[in-house]
C-alpha cells in the first residue's frame, strides 16, 4: 500500500495510464503496419508490396483519383467555409451565434447517419449518386471543419490591427487582401489539414455515395485487407500514411503555427 | 483668430452607445501647428473623441470639421490624419520595414523614395538598422517607437496618439516624453494626445482640455490650468491641491479656515459660498504660530525626494497639506501663510441639491427612484415639484437597501475640514452629499433625507 501512494506521489508518474494506452493503441499498431509492409507473400523481408503497388496501374488510379477528390473537397470547403468564418467572426453580419450554432448542429448526429440521409435526400430528389454525391457529401460532412479553424484565428485577431490599417489609408477591399487575409492563414491551414487528411481515407461515406461505383483508396486498402493480403494492405497504409504526414508539415512549417485555430 | 488658423474644430459633438452618453455636446478647436492633449481619468469619453477625430465612430450629432472643411462621415482612409495606438497595433505579419511602409505602398510611393522616408522614419524615433526585424521580437518601447514612426512617415497633417506611453514603465515613459516633445517641434504638425497622466499632459502640451463625464471642463494652457482651474474638479484632478469652502467678504477678500484673506479676485456677490484652492507648495511654514495667517499642528510629515509633504491640523478642525524644503516635525506648532495671488477663489457649481420630482400624495415625492416622506404640504399627487435640500442634510447608509432610494458613490473631493460626495443615482441624476465618514469610490449605498430638511416647490 505505502508502496503504490509513494508511487502515486509523484506527479510524473501520473502520465503513466496514457503511455501505455499509446504504446499501445497507437506506436506498437504504426510499427506492425511499418513491419508488415516490408514482407512479401511467404513471410520474408522485401520491397515487394511496394513494387506492386507502384506497377498495378489501378491502385494508382485510385489513390491519384482520391486525393484529387479529398483536393476538391478541401478547395470546396475553402470556398464555402473562408467567407461563412468571416461574417461570423464580424457581427456587423447579424447574428453569428446562430451562424455559429447551425453549423455545428450537424455534427451531433453521426457521420455515417448523416451520410444515409443524404443517399435517402439525393434519392428523394432524383438525383444520381456518383462523383457528384460523393464530393456534396465529404463537402457536408467537414466543412465545420473549415470553418472553425478560420472562424477562431478571425475571432482572435486584434480589431485595432484593422484599424490601424483604415487609418494609413486602407479601404474595405485593401484592409481585407493585406490584414485579414494574412492573419487569417493559420486559420486556413489547420482547416487543410482538418479536411484533407481524413477525406482521403474514408472508404464508408465513398460507398454510400457512389453505390460502390466510385472507388477511393481507402475502399482499396480495405479490401485488400479483407481479402487476406494483409501485408499489401498494410503497405497502402504506410504510403496513405506517409502523403497525410506531409500535408500537415505543409500546415504547421509555419513560423506562426501557435496562432493556428488551436487545433493543431 | 480667423477660422482656418484652426486646423480641426469639433462643434457640439455628442455621442451615445445605447443609452450611455459618453460625450456631451463638446465643442473643441484646434490650432495648426499646437500640441493639445485631452486629459482626463478612465471613462471620461477622451478616447472616444480621439475615435471621432479619427473617424472610426461617427458622432451622434455634432460635426468635425478639418481646415473648415466638414469631415463628420469621412471615413478614416480618406482622412489626412494618423493614428499612434495605445497597444501599438503592429501587424504580426510584416517586419518593421513593412509596417512602417504600410501607408505608403496604399499611396503608391515610388520604391525609392519609400525606402528613404522608412528609414528616415527610423532615424527620426532612433530605430535606424531595424527594417528587417520581426516587430514581435521588438520590446515595448521598441514596438512604440516603430508605431509612431508608421504614423508620421505618411506626413500627417494630424497626429493622434491614444494614451501611447501607458504601457511603458516609468523611466521609459519620461524618456519617451522628451522625445515626443522634440518630434513635435522638428515635424510641425498638429497633435492631438489623449492620456489620464496630469503630469504628462503638463509636460508636453500647448493646450490641455481636461475633460470629466463627458463634459469638458476647463481649456487652456498647462500654467492656467495648473495656476487658475476653472472648477474643483480641475483642482484635484490637476496635481495636489487644498479645496476649501470659502465666503467671499468683498472684492479681494475672502474668508477661508476662519480667517479673513486678502486675494486677487473679484466679481462675486457679497458673502456668495466659493471654493478656495490653495496649492501646497503655496504654503509658506513659519516657525512662530503667530506670525501666520492661520495656526496649525502638524500632524504628519514625510519625506518625498525634493520636498517634504506635511499635514497640519488646525484649531477650527481643517487639515491643510503642505509641502515645503524644510521638515517640521509632527507635534510642532506652526504658522500658515499664503500670498494674495496664491489664494484661488472659484465660483461654486452648486450651493444646494436641487431635483425634479412628482408628488405620490401630500406628504410624499418621488425623486431618485425612491419615495421620500416630506411634510405635510397643500400639494396633490401628480403635481411636479421642484426638491432642494442641503448637502450636509442626507445620511448615507452602508446597505443600499437601508436608504429610502440607492445610489453610487462617484467622486470624492476632500475639502479640509469635511468629504464633498458626487452620488450618481440609480435613475441617473446626482446629488451632492457634505459627510465627515470616510466612503469609498463606486461604494453602493444608500440615501436617507429628513422629512423636515426637503424643501418643495410646485413648478
């Protein structure tokens, strides 16, 4: 007993409960997909996943053609999300709060019911599932993700910053391009991220929306996995793993990352 | 003086957030060339007129008008005037170079020239060889200097600094207040400074306006309004000062502390109430009690770097400040003596409470939101009244509940021998209260009146 509270007294040990949980649910995982990826069919140490995956034309389709839809889908977003965080962040705009409400009244119901609805919706107005429905869908289910980013770096912005830059001389339109634009990019950044690294591994949602018609690369992985190939799978995995890893060093290699919207 | 010697003038400008009025109908005029500084403690409105001269609020009635030109709703971008704010607003995102050049790349300044106005900028708040540090890496003083330097190198025509040394410490603030000072004489254009430091504003100004409420108080230059402040407030909020009740006798005779003084004054009623400001360095201490004008005992004398401060009781129960070269112990017995010029008699805003009200029955008003028992008069419910009553005449209650209607202690003038109170009630009007307790500014307390002491007109 006296043994486990000098134990509990000190305050570094505390952090135990969570190094275990990491190690393992997340580092022993990351390294049996890193392991695995370098073994061939009869067990032994070789490139040979990845020298499939670079000569089977397919997979490459897939995995080019999924990250230009999770593209699109982070340029959508952008689009969409960059002006709806600035008239909520500016509440000469009216009412930001319920802004603010309405667009993370969605994501209290769970994404794959959220996606249902929209198949039963796009079939209830006679619209063909496919690429379309596909990108409408990611495009619904992260654009909170958008927007948060940005509408906390716009909210957190020193208003005196906007005008200062009215009193040396700049209208609406300079104010906007040379003081918000710039401050608000961390914003933007933390967004990409926030979009793009999970849309380009949702295999679920692509189903759903394209009738299985559209295949992204994380239907690919998944059905490698499932039909047994588990060291090709994993290998897809790493490569998938790899491409996320650069967008957030893309993201937080900004010397201003402390400024990001807090969720990097 | 013909109009355009003014570069700015502010004509009964007024302004109202909800149903707050911050400012009330100022009126203000500004010569070219001066250095006016509006002064005045937290609240007062100074940094909202600072806001309209710059033109981000606009007034809700009055006008602004710039070389006699009307500039009410001119937007800030177009106004040829620049702002140096009290948390410096540098962009995180651009260097030094790059702030100081904002204004100038949005005129289109050729690149060359650009390049030799920031640097002179930089030169002239003595940040030469800076251009390409991160303004975040800057100290405060620093990131001031780089402030005012992005507002001067678009040659203002006005200036406007908003409290710009408030966050520098002491040593830096005197420093930065020379400099400041030289600037204005080398660059020749108008500022316009807006601080809640007396002694600053003191320091650097052609022209103080020292503002209070909303209202302004007194204009003028820093020896007037040091030497002859218009009104009490003027006289505490302006260095230290002894603000006494005083009795005009005649023309250059005042009575004050019991004694009748020779002054300077004249063009008041006989025996009409004034307030008499006596500065304490004013005060000469003489050795021999008789020799004075008043007698005292000191009561308290401490050591402040140059001059000792000292405080002395007065048989008629005054307490005078003094300060003085020389030390005279507590205990002693001492002689006051202040020269005619010295003896600052002012006319009294107010000699009694005076307010609107509405009877509920005969022996009943209503007045500060509260109902005030009076006696017995021949008036009906409903007839509006006017209520006097003096300012010795009310009790104040710790509880707010405890007094027949509530209100808020506002400012406190000490007045030697008694506390002047300015209450605000909860229905916005104030009153006045004379009290020996000691209460404490923005206390909540509570007001009581006697029956007797309420003094009814009908209107």
């Amino acid at each position: 007993m006296k043994k486990i509270l000098k134990f509990m007294g000190k305050r570094s040990n505390w952090a135990l409960p969570y190094i275990i949980f990491m190690a393992i649910f997340v580092v022993a995982p990351l390294l049996l997909v890193g392991y695995y990826s370098f073994l061939d069919n009869e067990g032994a140490l070789s490139l040979y996943n990845f020298e499939k995956f670079c000569t089977s034309y397919d997979t490459i389709n897939t995995f080019i053609y999924s990250i230009g839809i999770a593209m699109m889908t982070t340029l959508i977003c952008i689009l969409i999300g960059y002006p709806a965080a600035y008239f909520m962040a500016n509440s000469e705009y009216g009412t930001p709060k319920v802004m603010a409400m309405l667009f993370i009244l969605p994501m209290w119901i769970n994404i794959l019911l959220r996606t249902l609805s929209t198949v039963a919706l796009f079939d209830f107005m006679k619209l063909p599932l496919g690429e379309g429905a596909l990108i409408f869908g990611m495009v619904y289910n992260f654009l909170p993700f958008m927007i948060y980013p940005i509408y906390n770096t716009m909210q957190k912005m020193d208003k005196s910053l906007i005008e200062a830059a009215q009193d040396l001389g700049a209208n609406r339109r300079r104010v906007f391009r040379d003081v918000i634009m710039p401050l608000s990019m961390p914003g933007v950044y933390s967004g990409v991220v926030m979009v793009f690294m999970p849309t380009i591994s949702t295999f679920a949602v692509s189903e759903l929306l394209t009738m299985n018609k559209i295949k992204l690369f994380g239907t690919t992985i998944q059905e490698n996995i499932n039909a047994g190939m588990l060291n090709y799978g994993a290998a897809l995995s790493l490569i998938m793993l790899i491409i996320i890893g650069l967008t957030s060093f893309f993201g937080s290699d900004d010397d201003e990352s402390n400024e990001t919207g807090g969720l990097l | 003086m013909k109009e355009l010697d003014y570069i700015i003038q502010a004509e009964h400008i007024t302004k109202s957030f909800g149903d707050k009025t911050v400012l009330n109908d100022v009126s203000l005029n500004v010569k070219r060339g001066e250095f006016v500084t509006i002064l005045g403690s937290s609240g007062c409105g100074k940094t909202t007129m600072l806001r309209i001269l710059a033109g981000f609020e606009t007034p809700t009635s009055g006008k602004i008008k710039m070389n006699g030109h009307d500039i009410t709703t001119m937007p800030p971008y177009r106004r040829p005037m620049n702002t140096v704010f009290q948390r410096y607003a540098l962009f995180p995102h651009l260097n030094v170079y790059e702030n100081i050049a904002f204004g100038l790349k949005l005129q289109g300044v050729k690149e060359k020239e650009m390049d030799r106005r920031v640097i002179q900028a930089l030169k002239m708040v003595g940040m030469s060889d800076y251009e390409e540090r991160d303004v975040n890496s800057l100290s405060g003083g620093q990131q001031q200097r780089v402030a005012i330097a992005r507002a001067i190198v678009n040659k203002p025509h006005v200036l406007l600094l908003d409290e710009p040394l408030s966050a520098l410490d002491h040593k830096m603030r005197k420093d930065m207040q020379l400099e400041l000072k030289q600037m204005h004489k080398k660059l020749g254009i108008t500022f316009i400074y807006v601080t809640h430091d007396q002694e600053e504003a003191l320091t650097l100004s052609d022209t103080i306006i020292v503002m209070n409420d909303g209202v302004i108080q007194q204009i003028g230059t820093p020896t007037d309004i040091y030497n002859e402040p218009a009104n009490s407030f003027v006289a505490n909020f302006i260095g230290e000062s002894n603000i006494l009740n005083g009795r005009m006798l005649k023309d250059m005779e005042v009575e004050v502390m019991g004694v009748n003084a020779e002054c300077v004054d004249k063009g008041f009623d006989t025996d009409e109430p004034v307030d008499v400001v006596i500065r304490p360095e004013d005060v000469y201490m003489l050795k021999k009690p008789e020799a004075g004008m008043w007698r005292g005992k000191v009561s308290s004398c401490i050591f402040k770097g140059v001059h000792y401060e000292m405080f002395v009781d007065t048989p008629n129960g005054y307490e005078v400040q003094v300060h003085d070269y020389n030390a005279f112990e507590a205990g002693t017995e001492v002689g006051m003596l202040v020269k005619p010029e010295d003896i600052h008699v002012m006319k009294k805003e107010r000699t009694c409470n005076s307010v609107e009200g509405e009877m509920i029955d005969s022996n009943h008003v209503a007045i500060f939101g509260g109902e005030f028992e009076c006696t017995d008069s021949a008036l009906e419910k409903g007839d509006k009244v006017c209520v006097e009553f003096d300012f010795d005449k009310v009790e104040l209650t710790d509880n707010p509940e405890d007094g027949t209607a509530e209100a808020q202690i506002n400012f406190i003038l000490y007045k030697g021998n008694h506390y002047h109170i300015t209450l605000k009630t909860k229905d916005g009007e104030k009153l006045y209260v004379n009290t020996n307790d000691v209460w404490e500014d923005y206390d909540d307390v509570g007001i009581k009146i006697k029956p007797s002491d309420l003094r009814i007109t009908k209107q």
